[in-house]
C-alpha cells in the first residue's frame, strides 16, 4: 500500500476518534442505546467535536476519491502521498481547532485541505507539467 493510501485509512479513524474521544470522556453519560440522542451534545465541548466528527464525514468520499483517481491515473505517486500526508496533518490540525474553538484557524485550515484535495483530484489532468 502507498503512503496516500495509508493516508486516507488515517483520515477515517481521525473522524471517528473525533467523537469516539468525546464519548470515552463522558463514558458516563453517553448511553449506547440513543447513540444520537442531542442531549449528549448539549456541552459546547461535544457540539464542537460532533462538528468536527460531522465535517470529517463529510470531507472524507472527496479526499479518498481524489486519491484513488490520481494513483489510478498514474499520477507522481511521490507527490500524491506528500499532498496526502499534508492533508492528514491539516486535518488533524483542523480538530483541533475546532475543539479549541478557533473557527477563524479552523476555516483556514478547512481551505487549506480543500486546496489539497483540489490538486489531488486535478493531477492527472496536470501530470505532463509537474516534475516526475
């Protein structure tokens, strides 16, 4: 498997370490039963970690494509898993934010990760002019 593929399983259990942490903080009150249940996300620190874990969802189908299509494409596979590892790290940056609530930061980093996936997606449509 390639760095980028290793990458997108990353991205996956960021997003569901994203409310699995939350849930493990407040083992007490989280009941299994109403996993969805809005009291449990009444806090503001588990309304921002519900977003989080949300938007991970959300950018996940998107990044996982943009990364199949360049490597099915042929793509500079260096380059693919280089842009992939920094979306990793922009994602995981992200989190944080978002738990910290700085949605400033947060939003910066939302568009640098779109930025990324964008040029994950178009490579293969740009491959002639990048450096092999």
């Amino acid at each position: 498997m390639t760095l980028a593929e290793w990458c997108i399983f990353g991205a996956l259990l960021l997003y569901l370490a994203t409310i699995a942490s939350i849930k493990w903080i407040r083992f007490g009150r989280f009941d299994n039963a109403k996993p969805r249940d809005p009291a449990f996300y009444e806090d503001a620190i588990s309304q921002r970690a519900l977003g989080a874990h949300q938007n991970g969802i959300e950018t996940f189908p998107f990044f996982a494509i943009a990364v199949l299509l360049a490597e099915f494409r042929e793509s500079p596979q260096r380059l693919v898993d280089e842009l992939a590892a920094l979306f990793l790290i922009v994602r995981i940056a992200y989190v944080f934010t978002y738990l910290g609530n700085r949605p400033t930061l947060r939003s910066i980093l939302w568009s640098i990760g779109f930025a990324i996936n964008v040029a994950i997606f178009f490579m293969p449509a740009l491959k002639r002019f990048l450096p092999v």
